[in-house]
C-alpha cells in the first residue's frame, strides 16, 4: 500500500496556521515542537520500558506522596530541558517537582509563555504495558517580559490557557492539541519519525456511550454521584443506552476515548479524599481546555474547572469531564433536579 505523504506534520500544520497570521511571533509554534521532540524521546523509553532498568520505581516519593517511577523523571527532565533550550518558555511547574522552575537566563526571561506538565500520567500503567500519557498546559505570562517568571505566571485559572495537549504512549502514539482555533491530532509515524495530521478538527460528539470511573470507590462517592453512575447502568435503547463503562486508569487514555467516541469520564471527590486525585493545574486544566474545544464540557461537580482560581501549583480537584449532553444530564443529578 502507498504511505499517503501528502499529510501534513505538526510542523508543517503549526507553520501553515502561522502564515494566517503574518504578525504572529511563531513562539507558540516553537514551543509545540520542543514538545513534540520530547515527546518522541520519551516514546523511545517508554517502548523499552519492559526491556532495559528504567522500568519500575525510582524509590523516591513525589509532592503528592505517590511512589515515582523512573520513567516519570526521565520524562520530566525531557520535557523541562527543550522547554529550557527553547525560545519560548520563561519556566514551567511539573507535577514531579515540588516548586515551579524558572529558567532564568536573557532569552528566557523574554519568552512570552509558561508550561505546565504531568509528564507521565497513568506512570501506574507502565509495569504492564498499559497505555499512558504526558499532559501540557500552556500560558501567556502576566508577569513582565524581561525578568524572571512568577509563582503568578503558574497559579492562572484554566481559562486563561493559550493552548494545551496531551501525547498517548498507546497502541499509536498520538499527540491531541488544542489552542482557541480548534483541536487537532496528530499520530507519530514511525518510519518518519514525525507526528502526522490523522485527526483534523476534533469535534466530542454530544452524546456517547462510554461512562469511566473507577467503580472501586463507588461508596466513598457522594450521594448524587452514586444516583448517577446507577442511572448509567440501568440505561436502556430507550434512554440512549446501552452504555459500557471503560475505565483504564491513565486519565489520558479514558479522556481520548471519550473525546474520540463521546463519554463521560469522572474523578469524583471521596470520603478519603474529598479533592479526589486529579491536579488541577497539571491535569484538569488541559484536559478541561480540550474537550471544551472540542465542544464538550468539564466541572469539579460545582463549577467550571477553568473558572477555578488556583491558589497552590498542586491542588486537586474533583474532576467530571465530556460529552456536553452527557454532561448536561449529570449536571441534573449534582444540582438535585433529578
Ligand atoms: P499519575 O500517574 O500522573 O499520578 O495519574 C494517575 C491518575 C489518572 O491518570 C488516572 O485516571 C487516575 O490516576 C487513576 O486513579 P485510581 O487508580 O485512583 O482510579
Ligand atoms: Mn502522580
Ligand atoms: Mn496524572
Ligand atoms: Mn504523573
């Protein structure tokens, strides 16, 4: 079969959408490709990852108190150091790193934005060759341009992201990018070695069929949470069903299915841990971002995840994020119309 190379790569799509706009600086451009470059470095490791000792835990415990495994650190040092040697980033906040890291030289502390990262999200994942992801948030600093980046460059709420994405380490590996103009993706071509457009303005159908939550901590949940999660086990043809419940414990994974096929993925609050688990900054933000693109919608089960006002780089939050309608009828639950 002929390989189809008439297909655009991140590259050549970010420089096309960037001669539409003539006085663009083509920053944000250069940022996405020193992501995309460490995101084909990580996808070598984590194509390995069963083969050679990175595999398996570092033996140190990161700020949120979960054990740190060895992939977790090589992909955040890849992602810090393009961003470093980049033109675009005065700094970044890492979920592995306990404070934001400001790079600090004359170039940075002239670049226009801020990155944010989980850089392997669903690292649980990796002993048994499940998928898993890295996740990025991207900000205008409000700082001024010319010194150093501040913690309030970080603690922007969600709806001030410029752009965000997320890469899959799945079956293919694929990058999912979002900036106000759309959401596109882009799945990596080995025998090139670039990531090629195979998924051209991504649209979350209104509806779907997929529900993801970790049925484990079904009774810690609270009460509306519950009704709903029963409600989408007893749906019928009738009532739009019925439904399968996917859930694959990298975020990254579920999130993309359900933005692909239309779902519902749910990280509710428990009697533990009320915040649940997911960061905010790290997480929710750009995923939230995404599928709001995509025409979907995400809340912590009172608000909008991107209204939210951060006040720590790593503050949790309950997390509900997908089909709009699916969303809307979830919504019901949580305010008590139904
Ligand atoms: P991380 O590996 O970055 O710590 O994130 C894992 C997250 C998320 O990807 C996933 O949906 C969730 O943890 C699974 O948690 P549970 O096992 O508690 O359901
Ligand atoms: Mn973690
Ligand atoms: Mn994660
Ligand atoms: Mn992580």
């Amino acid at each position: 079969m002929m390989v189809n190379r008439n297909i655009l790569t991140l590259d050549e799509f970010t420089l096309q959408q960037l001669r539409q706009f003539p006085s663009a600086t083509g920053e944000l451009s250069s940022l996405l490709r020193d992501i995309g470059l460490a995101a084909k470095r990580v996808n070598v490791e984590v194509n390995k990852a069963g083969l050679v000792d990175i595999l398996g835990d570092a033996g140190s415990v990161n700020v949120q108190g979960e054990d740190v495994k060895k992939l977790d650190i090589y992909a955040n040092n890849q992602f810090m150091g393009v961003l470093k040697h980049g033109i675009s980033c005065a700094g970044i906040g890492s979920e592995e790193l306990d404070d934001f890291v400001v790079f600090n030289d004359e170039v940075s502390n002239n670049s226009k934005y801020v990155v944010l990262f989980d850089p392997l999200d669903g690292s649980g994942n990796i002993d048994v060759n499940v998928s898993i992801g890295t996740i990025f948030s991207v900000y205008k600093r409000v700082s001024e341009k010319g010194k150093p980046c501040t913690k309030e460059d970080f603690l922007q709420p969600g709806n001030r992201q410029v752009a965000a994405g997320y890469v899959i380490y799945g079956s293919s590996t694929m990058l999912v990018y979002a900036t106000r103009r759309g959401v596109n993706g882009f799945t990596l071509d080995p025998s090139i070695g670039e990531f090629s457009l195979s998924h051209p303005d991504i649209q979350c159908p209104a509806e779907g069929k997929f529900y993801s939550v970790n049925h484990g901590n079904f009774f810690q949940y609270e009460e509306p949470v519950r009704r709903y999660i029963d409600a989408c086990q007893r749906k019928t043809k009738e009532t739009g069903g019925p439904y399968t419940q996917r859930y694959v414990g990298s975020m990254v994974a579920d999130v993309h299915r359900n933005l692909i096929k239309g779902g519902i993925f749910m990280y509710p609050g428990t009697t533990d841990k009320p915040k649940g688990k997911l960061r905010l900054l790290y997480e929710a933000n750009p995923c939230a971002f995404i599928v709001e693109m995509a025409g979907g919608s995400a809340t912590d089960g009172k608000q909008r995840i991107m209204d939210i006002v951060p006040d720590e780089l790593h503050q949790r939050t309950p997390l509900f994020i997908g089909s709009k309608l699916m969303m809307e009828e979830l919504d019901n639950y949580q305010t008590g119309k139904i």
